[in-house]
C-alpha cells in the first residue's frame, strides 16, 4: 500500500483539485463553496443529467461533465456524499425546461441525501427522476439483503448514456426509462492487490501481503469476498472475474442474461494505482476470456481511468448488455450503441482542452434556495403547538446522553448529539423568530426541513430529512383536498402516511432491521386515525422491541458479539424519536 502523498492532509485537496479540473475545460463553471462543476453551456431545453457523489474516485464524477454527457456533478468530501443543498445547488446551476434525472451510486449516504434533495425538488415544481447505480456483482444477493448491490463503474456508463441521449432532445421519460434499463444491464467485479490509502489517516485495515489478491473489494476500503494466495495467473484470475458476472447457474449472482449474440460492451477499469502498461494487458486477457469461454465478442471495449479508489492497485470489468437494455425500454440497441459512441466533450470521456482560468468561474445561487411558498396553510392553537414542541424537545436533550452511550456502543456515537443539534435548533427558532407563534403546522415543518439539512448531519439527519420535506408536500395537498371541517389531526394523520411512503422510495429499512423505521412505521400506521395519544404508546412498545432485534442495516451490522447476547441496547435513532413523539402526544 502507498502511503506518502504529495497532499499529505486531505483538508482542501477536493477543492485544489476541482479547480484544476475546470483549468482544463473553458466551458466548466464550479461552485466554490458546494463544490459542484457544471457545464455552463448546458441547453435548458435538455434533460439536465447529474451524478455524483464523495470525492477520491477520479475522474468521477467532475470528469465526465460537459456536452453530451453529464451538465453537473456534485462531489462530496473524500469517501463521503455530497449534502443535498449541494445537489440542490447543481440542479439549480443547470435549469432545465425537461426536468432532472439524479444517477446515484447505491450507498446509504448518496442514496438519502440526492433522496431529500430530489423531493426538495419536487416541492418546487421541478420533473426529477433517480437512476439507481448498482452494478457490483462480488456481493450477491444474499449478503446484499435489502441494500443491494453497489455502485461502482458501471455508473459511468450510465453517464454517458444518458448524457447522450438528452443531448438529442429526447423527453425526460424517454431518458429516464433507458436509465431505469440499462441500470439493470450492467454487472462489475474487481481484483485488487492491496487498498488504497487515504491522506491524513492510518493505512486501511487489512491490507494485503505480497503474495495476495483480493476479488470484489469496495471502492472505500471495502473488504472483498475472497482472498487468493499465491496470486494466480492473470487468465486464470480474470476467467474467475468472469464467473462472477456472466455465470447463469449462480442464482446468487446472475443479475444480467448474456447471450453469444447480444450487443455487449466491455469497460476496462483502472482504480487508481495500475500501470497503463498491465492496464492493456488486462484488457486484452478479459476480451480473449469471453471469447474463449461464453463465444462473446464485445460490440464495444474501452479501457483507461473511469472510477478510481484514490491509489488502489486494482482493477475492475463491467459488462453492459446493451440487448438486455433494449428489450427493458423498447429503444432499439444499435440506437443504444450511438449514445454509447456520440462525441462528448468532457475530459475523460477524453479530449484536450484550451486552458481556463477558474478565478473567472461565476458561482450560481437558486433562486429558491431557502424557502417554498405555499398559499393554503394548517392552523392549530399556537400555546397548544408551542408547548408540544417545547416537550418534545426537553424529552431529546434529557435522552441525549443515554441516545450517544447506546450509540457508541453500537454505532458511531452520533445519534444522541445529531437529533439534540435539530431539536436545539427548534428551540432557537420558536425562541428568536417566534417560530410557533402563528400556529401555522406548515411553516413549523418548512422550518424543520432546513434544520435537518443545516443542523443534523448523517443518515439520521438524511432520513428526517426526507421525512419531513415529503411531509410539508403532503400536508399542503392534503389541506387542499380535504372537505371543510375536516379535523386537522385527520389531515396530518393523512399526510404523515403519505410521507411515510416517500420515504420508503429512499430507504430499504423496514420493520425488524433494528433502525429508526421500527418506531416510524408502526407509529404511523396507529395515527392514520388521527389519535397520537394511542399513536405514542404503540411507539414506546416499538422502541422498547428494539432491544431484542438484531442489526441488518448500518454501521451496527459490523459489532462482534452481538449474537451472544439477549438484550441489546434500544436503537438510539428509533428511541430518539419515540422521545419525540412522546413530547407531542403529552
């Protein structure tokens, strides 16, 4: 593993290198303080194509916009997403007329935060679609459980693809079905032989010796699903990659029918720490392979840079079954093929470009950044609603340091302080700008979805997130259709269900898997009549259920021990906001 850098501390390399990648394209434009690039020529009349995600995978995201390919991405920190005020804030720097199709990576944080940001956008009136990138094949069907399969350099396909077909002034519809099946058409493995090595922290765990490689590792340090010693030969390696991804007996990894005639395209990988020269050579052993094994000529095969994981000695294969695609959508696979081969400007999709100057970028800010109008509200009694809140809030910062001791316990410790950061923010609101004082139920959680985008971080403050962002577009449809008289406990009983299943598009937890969703959904089933007195007892059972669940889902999945063990501690998230609810019904 290489350990030394020129950039020895991670502290503002993202943005060093975001502007030296807009000094190479004249028509990038970056957002500064959001670190989004984005094509400033960007036709409004086109479906506007975004993808991103944490930083440390170069050329992805940054590389691929331009002309024909992607009009923004919006790069987090280091192995970690972008908030979704960032994507917001790269949506709004490519308005599009059409609407905005997301390709998101599927991992937790990238998954909530273009989640929240996708039904922010909604509230706003925009068309906006997710592509779900999920193309690895090491972690089949069984270990990946609800979560699925990872994102890794298939994503790039999906850039160019739909990329290329907005360029051609197809509908957002037409652009977002052939996302939707060529998602489902792409299979990715990797060999590597050692992890990366991230500047500023100590050498990843695990790391492999001399005579070791490791099939199917993460592009995050990522263990894989097998380690191989002595280290094969290369045919032999590559024919086991190949296993993997075509093999159709394997009924926990064939995702992607392959067939001798269909049209398939084969992207070779670099993750970061390969020669070009053993690059070349891989290449040409993985196109021998499928020849000499499945009677498979690739229809396309490129090879070079695409996803990297910083410097990792490694490599990756995807496969696209371009025929697949095509028989999922109904467009024809030589026009398919066309998106694949259309000129692009983006630099690593790659072509030279005249020098930029980045001090001359003009950064962008949306017109509708902070706040939505509405023209109905929800009024309630503003003591009863200030008092409610305020109870709320008192039960969070009481529970907190019991909500932090579960969690280091079972997580990463952040739990407690993240919801005591949102309800303090609540708190300062009602107290400085009278938040409360009107009575008005939709600018009480307008209010709310900001704090949970400003003040809570994570997957808590993504979740809440989405929850409450949802929550504030039901209410005001529900308000609008509910007959006169219609008890507001009703309408909001109505429109929390409503926000529930949104959230649910964004999240595969479910009741059991030992999470923040096993006080949600049973809470929200017992309101749906509008009674949260009953509501929050059916809550507190829930949270206190958690303690005999065992984790499926988040960093708790990792904890050694816990199968020996008949109680745990209650689920920090899911007691949280049974504390919450508890403040509300008193």
């Amino acid at each position: 593993m290489a350990t030394k850098h020129f950039f020895p501390e991670p502290e503002g390399l993202v943005k060093q290198a975001l502007l030296g990648t807009v000094a190479s394209h004249a028509d990038l434009g970056l957002l500064y303080s959001d670190t989004v690039i984005y094509h400033r020529s960007h036709p409004r009349n086109q479906v506007s194509v975004i993808c991103g995600g944490g930083s440390g995978h170069e050329p992805a995201h940054a590389g691929y916009v331009g002309a024909g390919m992607l009009a923004a991405a919006i790069c987090g920190d280091v192995f970690a997403s972008p908030s979704a005020k960032q994507v917001q804030k790269g949506c709004m720097a490519v308005p599009s007329d059409q609407g905005y199709i997301l390709i998101v990576t599927n991992y937790t944080g990238d998954m909530l935060h273009f989640g929240l940001a996708c039904e922010k956008l909604k509230a706003e009136g925009h068309k906006v679609g997710v592509v779900k990138a999920a193309d690895d094949v090491s972690v089949g069907r069984k270990n990946g459980g609800m979560v699925g399969r990872r994102g890794l350099a298939g994503t790039i396909i999906l850039n160019k693809l739909l990329g290329s077909m907005s360029a051609t002034g197809a509908s957002y519809e037409e652009v977002l079905a052939l996302g939707t099946a060529a998602g489902s058409s792409l299979v990715t493995i990797s060999a590597g032989l050692d992890h990366c090595h991230v500047p500023g922290r100590p050498a990843a765990y695990g790391e492999l010796d001399g005579t070791t490689v490791e099939i199917g590792m993460g592009i995050h340090n990522e263990p894989g699903v097998r380690r191989l010693s002595p280290i094969p030969p290369i045919d032999s390696l590559i024919d086991e990659l190949l296993r993997y991804m075509i093999d159709p007996t394997d009924s926990d990894r064939a995702y992607v029918p392959f067939d001798p005639a269909d049209e398939v395209v084969l992207l070779v990988n670099n993750l970061g720490g390969m020669s070009t020269l053993e690059m070349r050579a891989v290449t040409q052993v993985a196109v021998a392979q499928l020849k000499k094994n499945y009677s498979i000529t690739p229809s396309r095969v490129v090879a070079g840079t695409f996803m990297t994981s910083l410097n990792a000695p490694a490599f990756s294969l995807t496969l696209f079954n371009s025929s697949y695609a095509s028989k999922q959508c109904g467009v024809p696979v030589l026009e398919i093929l066309e998106y694949f081969d259309a000129e692009t400007d983006a630099l690593n999709w790659p072509k030279t470009h005249a020098y930029n100057d980045a001090t001359t970028s003009i950064e962008i800010k949306p017109a509708s950044e902070d706040s939505i109008s509405y023209t109905t509200d929800i009024l309630v009694d503003p003591d009863t609603l200030d008092r409610k809140l305020r109870k709320a809030a008192e039960n969070v910062i009481a529970s907190e340091p019991k909500l932090t001791e579960w969690d280091t316990e079972m997580g990463d410790g952040d739990c407690g302080t993240t919801i005591e950061a949102g309800v303090l923010a609540l708190l300062q609101a009602m107290d400085e700008e009278g938040l409360a004082r009107s009575g008005s139920v939709l600018k009480v959680v307008d209010a709310i979805v900001g704090i949970t985008e400003d003040r809570m971080g994570g997957t808590l403050g993504a979740v809440f997130g989405i929850f409450f962002a949802a929550l504030f577009n039901s209410l005001v449809a529900a308000s609008s259709a509910a007959p006169k008289g219609t008890p507001v406990e009703k309408i909001i009983a109505t429109a929390t269900v409503e926000a529930l299943a949104s959230l649910r598009v964004h999240t595969p937890a479910k009741e059991g898997d030992r999470t923040v969703m096993d006080v949600m959904i049973p809470f929200v089933d017992a309101f749906k009549d509008g009674d949260i007195v009953e509501a929050a007892k059916v809550a507190k059972a829930a949270a206190e259920g958690t303690m005999k669940l065992r984790p499926k889902l988040g960093r708790a999945t990792y904890v050694g021990g816990l199968q020996n063990r008949e109680l745990l501690p209650p689920d920090p998230g899911a007691w949280g906001v049974h504390e919450i609810i508890q403040g509300l019904a008193e």
